[in-house]
C-alpha cells in the first residue's frame, strides 16, 4: 500500500468490505479495499484502507454505524 495509508479494518467478505468503502467515501474520507483472498476458494482476508489523516474520522463513522444499524 502507498505511504500514508493505514489499515483500519479487515474483513472475510469482500460485499462488507465495499459497503463500508462507499459509507466512507459518502462522507468525504477516500477509502480502498484490497482483497488479498484467493480468488478460486475465497479464503483469505479483505482489508481496508485510509489516509492517515482520516483515520480517526473513518473509525468513528464506523463505531457510528455499527452502534445505529439499519432496520
């Protein structure tokens, strides 16, 4: 990964990995997912990325979303 980005999560779905990119990037915090799962078996982890200037901001939308799900 490019210098100044920093993992803050890593998933085993890749669909979960990608709703919370677009969550992220909704709100103005660029976001990448690197899917390091084989690509015949899916075994292997899902892991998302921020600059490191926004992590604070992207965990904190995180713990928001997770505390307040969609019913």
């Amino acid at each position: 990964m490019e210098p100044g980005w920093v993992k803050i999560n890593t998933y085993s779905i890749v669909v979960e990995a990608e709703i919370v990119r677009q969550m992220l990037i909704e709100n103005d915090i660029p976001a990448v997912v690197v899917n390091k799962q084989d690509v015949y078996v899916r075994f292997g982890n899902v892991e998302l990325y921020v600059q490191q200037e926004n992590e604070a901001a992207a965990l904190e939308l995180i713990d928001q979303q997770s505390n307040n799900p969609v019913d």
